[in-house]
C-alpha cells in the first residue's frame, strides 16, 4: 500500500526533524556509518593482502639466509591470510543488524534509509532437509534419471 503525497511529505518532515534533532541516531538508522566502517574495513584489508603478497615475493626474490627467508615466508603467509579475513569478513557481514519485522510485516526503517523498499526474506518451507531430498530422490527415479 502506498502512502499518499501528503503522507510521504509528514514523514519526511519528521525524518528531517529527527536529523536535526538527533543527527548520530538517525545516521545509525540509516546504517551509513556501519556501512563506511565495513568498506574502510575492506580497504585495510586489502592493502594488508598486499602487503602480506609483497612479503612472500621478497622472500623469494631476495637473497636471504634459509632461515630468514623461511621466517619472512611465514610471516607474509599469515600477514596475507589475515588481511584477506578481514576483507572477507567485512564484505560478507558490514556490520549492519537485520532489520525487526513490524506488526505489519515491513521490514526496516522504509523513510530513514530512503524509501527503498525491503525485499521478503526467502521462505524455507516446513520440511526438513532429508524429506526433501528423499522426495527429489524418488522423483529422480520415476523420471528414469
């Protein structure tokens, strides 16, 4: 159901006033802080990834006893892992909690992050895994697959 003109102009006016009112509160609602946190988070990352492949090239192009070689190896091994973690991480969870469910069955804050509208969550349906495989098994074998 959409709002009327007039609706969408009331809240917007209270968006506004929340925004002056209460600037840090609305930025967290929007999730744009959490949002510029897990892209500075994937851009730290990344430079760390690089870093830790720039330590495992030098420790195969320069000319270093065994052991150093070997332990700065390592170190650009767990350097690299560590930066791709937390690239990874931050891309997969922004840090963003899952918008609650109203009474009405809309999710998340429609005004104060844009209006956009909230795709439904995937439905899982009530059967558990393995009935459902059963049954896509015995379809399977009646179709003579």
């Amino acid at each position: 159901m959409e709002l009327s003109e007039e609706e969408l102009r009331m809240l917007e006016q209270m968006e506004r006033a929340l925004v002056e009112e209460d600037p840090k509160l609305a930025s967290t609602l929007r999730g744009t802080s959490f949002q510029r946190a897990a892209r500075r988070r994937m851009i730290v990352g990344g430079v760390v990834l690089v870093a830790g492949i720039g330590l495992l090239i030098a420790a195969v192009l320069f000319e270093l006893s065994a052991i150093v070689q070997t332990i700065v190896g390592v170190l650009g091994f767990v350097v690299m892992l560590g930066g791709a973690i937390l690239a990874l991480t931050s891309a997969r969870n922004p840090g963003v909690s899952a918008p609650k469910v109203r009474a009405s069955g809309r999710t998340g804050f429609g005004v104060v992050d844009g209006g956009r509208q909230h795709r439904p969550s995937r439905q899982r349906s009530g059967t558990p895994f393995m009935e459902r495989m059963e049954e896509r098994w015995r379809r399977r074998r009646e179709r003579g697959f």
